[in-house]
C-alpha cells in the first residue's frame, strides 16, 4: 500500500475538519474516499462539496464493507466509538478514534479486546495534545528524571468555556443519554489523558461534581478531585465550562523540583540545587529561610522557561499523519487505541465518586458504573416523558 483511503464516519465539527485536511492534501500517504453522517443535510453537504471524488453513506457498515476505505476515522458522539470501532476492526480495516474513546470502561474493555486479535491493524486515539510540542518537551523532562520522583500534581483547567447556545446546537450535548456525561467525557478527556501521559495513572479518586451549575443541562459542568498514585504522590483537577475568566494552570512537583504550565503555552522548569529530602536533613530554620530568601549565598533552585504557540489545528494534522505513516511504514504511534481507556478510567472515577459519595480505587467497578450511568440516563428520559 502506498496511499492509505480514509472513511470518515460522522461529518459534523470534528469529522468536516479532518475530512477537509484529508481532501486538502495535507496528510502526505492519505485520502479520503468516504464519509458517512445519518444527517441527510451533512451527507448533501459532502456530496455538493466533493462531487464524485467521495462515496457518501448513510449507514457506517456500508461505508465499512465498499471496499472504498482501508481506515475507519470515527468522529460520532461518544457512545458509539467503541462499536464502530470493533466493526471496522472485524473487517480488517485500520481505525482511528476520536476521543473519549467511549463513555463508559466496560465497553471500552470490549474494543481493546477485539483489537488485540488483529495486531496487523493500527488502532489508534485522537489525542491531538499528545503532539503539542509543549507537552512533548514536558514529557521528555519528567522521564529524564528532571524534577524527580511525583509528589504532587494539580491541574486547574477552568477554560472550557462553553454558553447555553453551544449546549443547544445539537441535541445529543449535555445529556445523559446522548453523551454521557458533560465537561469530563466532551473538554476535559484532553487534560485527563495527559495527565496519565504525563504522570501515570492514580489509584483512587476522590470527587465533587456539579451538574447544570449556572447552565441549563442535566450533565456535570463543574468538577473538583482528588486523587493518590501508588506512591502515595496526591494530585487534584478543577475543570469547568462556565468560567468566563478560565485559568489553565498545570503543576507537577517532584523530589527535585517543579515544573508550572500556564495556558498550555509557557512553560517553567525549577530544579532544585539539591533534592528537598536532603535539604530537609540539613538546613535548620533559620538557613532554610535565608535559602528560601535568596539570602544564604546560593541559590535554592536552577530556573529555565520556554513558550510554545498552541496550533489546534496542526495537532489534529500530526496526529494524522503519525496513523497514515503507521500504517504506511510501521511508524510508532503517538497515541495508540488502546491507552484511551485510560482518561475514561479517570473520568468514570470521578463520576462513581461523587455519585456514591466515597473515594473509588482505580480501574473502576465497571459493572456500578454502568448501572449508575443507567440511573441518570433513565430519569432524563422519564422527565421527557
Ligand atoms: N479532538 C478534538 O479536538 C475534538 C473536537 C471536537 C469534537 N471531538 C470529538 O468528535 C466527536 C464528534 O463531535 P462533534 O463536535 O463533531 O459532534 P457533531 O454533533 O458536530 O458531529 C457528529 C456527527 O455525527 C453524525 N452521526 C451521529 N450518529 C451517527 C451514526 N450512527 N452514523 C453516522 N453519523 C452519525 C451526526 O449527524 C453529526 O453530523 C465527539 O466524540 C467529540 O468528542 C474531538
């Protein structure tokens, strides 16, 4: 194969705009030859933009069995990534996941299976982060042992805005039954895979949620946790959509040292001169506050700063062009299909928590889970009744 054909399932925001770089020509090795949407005004949409150049289905499977499409790129809400998925991987084609990887762990579980019994297909994640620079020179510094071992990591990410009308463009939003769930399964998946990128995963989680604060939706718009790894480091993650002045705010704190991300976009590295065990040994107090002070003729820590400009759209093109060389040439994946189970982990964590009111152990009871899920999905629809 020297040219990998794309279907693109679901052609709303996310699918337009990888079927258009896919069209554009700005993924070198790829095409699109395909695109599903159930919505009749999507698929004419396509069909006066792309002419005879692109099929364009009504139903997935059909897309699935043209024989028109060597990789699947799913671009539906949430709920149904791990079945189209599977469907693709049964038929032996190459799939690409938007993220969440699915809502809920257990039917996640059942995608990983079925794609470890095609090892010759690449499945893989949009976690378009993943290729942010920024994140990447981040990641290097914590595996360098730069700022040592974990202690502490806190992520306040407070920018998602999002107002009423964007909950009402599109039914699905904001509900239980067709997203399942708000601001931790639709923005926050991003921050909640790069926090296990980043620091591996907790162990147990702890979390408040509220749902429809200040917004008129029945899912959580408003989150705050705390979690524990395996070594006992602590971290915590504050997300919202109806703060009009978010923050974006990362710190992640080692034996060493520190290091503080502000906007997705700056970044600065502290490393301590000596690691804080040892100070804690030598110093009494006095010398602890002249090191502190500046004022103990050495300097407590080294500093070190970088910036990188955030472009959205280049991320999503990288990740792209990381699955076409995969497939083309065997290049390692950025993101591969099955680590997206992990941010659901999270995020199922942080729903049981605040649903049950007590701390979960990490993976999650898949099986409560689902039924809590089942509770909610099932009250929204009786108030519809
Ligand atoms: N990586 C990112 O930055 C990013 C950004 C936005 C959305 N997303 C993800 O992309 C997915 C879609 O989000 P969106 O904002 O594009 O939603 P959207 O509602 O704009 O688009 C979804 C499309 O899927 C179609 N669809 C629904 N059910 C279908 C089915 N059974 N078969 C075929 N088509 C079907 C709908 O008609 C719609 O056109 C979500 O999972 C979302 O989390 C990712």
């Amino acid at each position: 194969m020297n040219q990998v054909r794309f279907g693109v399932i679901g052609i709303g925001n996310m699918g337009t705009s990888h079927s258009n770089w896919l069209v554009n020509g700005q993924i070198e090795g790829a095409v699109l030859t395909a695109v599903c949407d159930t919505d009749e005004k999507r698929r004419q949409w396509a069909k006066d933009e792309w002419g005879d150049k692109v099929a364009v289905f009504a139903d997935y499977t059909e897309l699935l069995d043209s024989g028109l499409v060597d990789a699947a790129l799913i671009a539906v809400p949430h709920y149904l990534h791990p079945e189209m998925a599977i469907a693709g991987l049964k038929r032996g084609l190459h799939v690409m996941v938007e993220k969440p990887a699915g809502v809920y762990a257990d039917q996640i579980r059942e995608m990983n299976v079925e794609a470890a019994k095609h090892p010759e297909l690449k499945f893989a994640m949009m976690f378009n982060q993943r290729t942010n620079p920024l994140y990447q020179k981040v990641k290097t510094i914590l595996e360098d042992g730069t700022i040592g071992d974990l202690r502490r990591v806190s992520w306040m990410i407070t920018s998602w805005w999002r107002t009423q009308k964007y909950y009402d463009s599109s039914a699905w939003r904001a509900t239980w039954s067709g997203e399942g769930g708000g601001v931790l399964v639709n923005q926050a998946p991003h921050q909640l895979d790069l926090l296990q990128w980043l620091c591996g995963m907790p162990v147990k989680m702890e979390a408040h949620l509220k749902y429809g604060s200040h917004r008129d939706i029945t899912v959580e718009d408003d989150v705050t946790a705390y979690f524990e790894y395996e070594n006992g480091a602590t971290g915590s993650f504050i997300t919202c959509t109806h703060d009009a002045l978010g923050t974006d705010r990362l710190e992640i704190h080692g034996d060493n040292g520190k290091i503080i991300i502000t906007d997705s976009q700056h970044v600065t590295v502290k490393k301590l001169r000596k690691p804080e065990d040892v100070l804690n040994h030598e110093l009494d107090f006095r010398q602890m506050l002249a090191l502190v002070k500046g004022q103990a003729g050495e300097k407590l820590y080294d500093e070190e700063s970088f910036s990188c400009p955030e472009n959205w759209e280049q991320q999503h093109i990288d990740v792209l062009i990381n699955f076409t060389n995969a497939i083309l040439c065997g290049e390692e994946l950025i993101a591969p299909g099955t680590e997206g189970i992990k941010a659901v982990e999270i995020a199922n964590a942080m729903f049981l928590s605040d649903w049950c009111g007590e701390m979960v152990s990490l993976p999650v009871d898949g099986t409560k889970f689902y039924k809590e899920l089942q509770k909610r999905v099932e009250k929204e629809q009786n108030s519809h009744v």
